[in-house]
C-alpha cells in the first residue's frame, strides 16, 4: 500500500511541524501570535485529511497490512486530539522572560475578544484553503478511477481477444478431430478391402489347385 505509507510519511511531518509551532505560541504576542496558531489549525486541518485518507486506504488493505494501518490510524487520531489539546492550552498561555508559564488574568478579556475574532477570520480562511485541497484530493480521485477504470477496459479487451482466440483453437482441434475420424473410417474400409482381397486370392488360389490335383488324376487314370 504506497499510498498509505505516503500519507503516513506526510502525517508524521506534519505532525513534527504542529509540535513545533504549538511550542512558539506562547512566546508571542499579538498579530504575530494570532498569524501562527492560524498557521498550526491549518496543518491540524491538513492532519485531519490525512488520517481520513488513510483509514480509506485502509479499507483495501488485507490480513496483517490493514490490521497495522488501522492501530496507526488510531494512534494518529490520539496525537491529533493531543495537538488540539495543547494549542488550545497554548492560546491562553505565555512565557515571562524568566521562562516561567502564566496564563491570561481576566482583565484580558478584551484581548481574548479580539483574539477570538481573529480565529473567527482564520477559521473562514482555512475552511477555504480545506476546500480547495478537498476539491484538489478529488480531483486526483476521480483521474485515478479513470485511469483505473481504463485499465480495466483494457483488460476486459485483452480477455475479450484471449476468449476469440480460445474459440478458434478449439473450432480448429474440433475440424482436426473430424478429419482424423474420417481418416480413421477411410483406413478402416482399406484394411477391410484387404482382408477381403486376400481371402479371396485364397478361394481362387485353393480352386485352382484343385483343377490342378483333378486334371491330374484324371491323366494318370
């Protein structure tokens, strides 16, 4: 299954990826903050669709194969709900300069308000940018039933030939088969024509000689 392993492979750096970048937020402030949790929830976007095109993939796996890709769907499900865990926790945290974790006073609840407002913006644009690759994923789709589908006419045209093939060998062994009767009654009739030939030869052969033996007993008589 390439194409399992394939989006297997993306996942997994994706995934490096949203690590990665939930880790920054809380280091950020403002325009620059709110741009890369935009950034995290579209690759956790892009994550969702791969799992989904892997658990499809899954489907005409068979035995040991799809038993695997179905314990590693459900672990990427884990990471996944884990990654949407921490960028939540993410949105409402920073780091003082000392390192240390705070998390937002409620005397930044306007902040929040305009930061909600923000993903409200980022939420439209990433739903679009999902659409866009959902249409891009089915468009591959459907070139790939096509394909698919033309090599199965192929196919169905090789047996077609393979089947007319068969039917005018077989028509040829039945001619030849027939032929071979006709012979076989043609030698049939020759041997008997023989048989009697000889037998005949024989009845001749024995009443000449018995002209033969009679003449001469009637000389020496």
């Amino acid at each position: 299954m390439a194409g399992a392993s394939n989006f297997e492979r993306e996942y997994s750096e994706i995934s490096a990826d949203i690590t990665a970048k939930i880790g920054r937020i809380p280091h950020l402030f403002g325009k620059e903050k709110n741009d890369l949790i935009g950034d995290v929830e579209v690759l956790l976007e892009e994550a969702r669709d791969l799992i989904d095109q892997i658990e499809v993939e899954s489907h005409s796996a068979g035995g040991e194969q799809r038993r695997q890709i179905v314990s590693n769907v459900a672990n990427y499900r884990r990471d996944y709900d884990t990654h949407v865990k921490n960028l939540r926790k993410a949105r409402m945290t920073y780091r003082d300069v000392s390192g240390s974790e705070l998390t937002y006073a409620e005397d930044h609840e306007q902040q929040r308000s305009d930061l909600l407002g923000n993903e409200h913006k980022n939420t439209m644009v990433n739903n679009s940018e999902r659409l866009e690759r959902s249409s891009r994923r089915l468009e591959d789709g459907y070139r790939m039933a096509l394909e698919t589908e033309e090599i199965g006419q192929n196919v169905l045209n090789n047996l077609a030939q393979d089947r007319e093939k068969i039917s005018s060998a077989r028509n040829r062994l039945n001619n030849v088969d027939s032929s071979l009767t006709q012979s076989s009654r043609l030698l049939n009739n020759m041997y008997r024509r023989v048989i009697q030939n000889k037998v005949l030869m024989f009845v001749i052969g024995a009443i000449i000689v018995f002209i033969i033996v009679l003449s001469l007993y009637g000389m020496l008589k």
